[in-house]
C-alpha cells in the first residue's frame, strides 16, 4: 500500500537518478574546453574566477563543478533561486561549463519614513546588532527585509511603542540597484494621513 502510493514518486526519482548517472558517465574524462560566468552585470569574471577552481582544459569533474556552484552562492551575492549550473556539448568533444548567475541587486536608499519618537540612526544601529544589514551599499537579501520589519517593531515595543505599525515595500531602479522603505506608524493615529509635523 506504502509503496502503491508513492510509485509515481519514486518513479520520477529513479528516472532522474539513471538521468543524472548518464551525463556523468557521457562527461567523464572529457575536456572542459570552455568556462563561463553569464548573467553577471556588477560583478567582474575574473573576481567571480577567484572563486571557482575549474578551468578549461581540465577534466572534467562533477563533484568539482558543485563545489564551484555552492562557493558563488555562499558568497551571498546571487539569488540562489536562479542561479545554476548548466553543462553543454563542446565544439571539439569535449564540455562547456557554464555557470549562469543571478546578481542581487545593491541597496541604494532605505526610507524610514517619518519618524517621531526614535531616529533611522537607532533603528539602523538595532538591525546591525541583530546582523540584519539594510543599509545603502550592502547587497539586497529579500529575507533580510522581512526579519528587519519585525526587529524594528519589537525595538519599537521595547521603546514603549507596542502599537507600532511597520509596512516594507521595495523599488526596483535597474536590474543593480533597488531602495527599500518602511511605512512606519509609531502610534495609532486618527486619520490615515497622519503627518510629521507638530
């Protein structure tokens, strides 16, 4: 019955498994004739290079170029979603080695909004204490900005603000660059249109 169940599952993963086995056995001991870095608009090659030890006229070696993969996404520099590893017929008989990457892009503002009771200097200082960087220059991590906006309103509750409300949004400006913004209510107000001024 367990095994009924999941046939179609372990199906697909067989299918993939003898897949995956097959191109490594067709690329064992083949040349790499050429390596690549695609996608890549802020970042150099050859800083990108200093990262990865496969080069052209290697052998070619899986486990090695995984390695390479994993070494560019813990740099924290790429979207880890959409950056890959792609493998293609040589024009000599040997591989291509391509690594496609997928820069984030780089903070270039971050809007606290109009603030009252505390500064954007604290509110700054708090996200550093807690080693969430959204600051201008640093390389956007979306799931940096969803821990910031709670950080900011448990600082917030612990500055005697409890009812302090916090909304994110974000602008793309190109595809390197992006300003990020809260919409902070340190208090309830009346009106929607609560303003700063006294």
């Amino acid at each position: 019955m367990f095994f009924r169940k999941f046939q179609p599952i372990f199906v697909v993963l067989l299918i993939s498994s003898v897949f995956a086995l097959t191109v490594t056995a067709q690329n064992r001991g083949r040349l790499v004739e050429v390596l690549d870095i695609q996608g890549n608009r802020r970042l150099k090659d050859v800083d990108l290079l200093e990262h990865i030890k496969t080069r052209p006229g290697d052998l070619f070696d899986e486990k090695q170029v995984e390695e390479d993969l994993k070494s560019l996404l813990t740099l924290g520099l790429f979207n880890k979603r959409n950056t890959r590893l792609i493998i293609e017929e040589g024009a000599r008989g040997g591989v291509n080695v391509i690594f496609e990457v997928n820069e984030l892009p780089l903070i270039v503002e971050v809007d606290f909004g109009c603030l009252k009771f505390v500064t954007k200097e604290e509110l700054i200082g708090e996200l550093r204490a807690q080693n969430v960087k959204i600051e201008s220059g640093e390389v956007y991590a979306p799931e940096n900005f969803s821990k910031a906006r709670q950080i900011i309103l448990e600082y917030l509750a612990k500055r005697g603000l409890p009812e302090a409300k916090a909304e994110v949004y974000e602008e793309v400006l190109s595809a390197t660059s992006v300003k990020l913004g809260f919409h902070i209510k340190e208090i309830p107000c009346e009106n929607e249109d609560c303003s700063c001024e006294n």
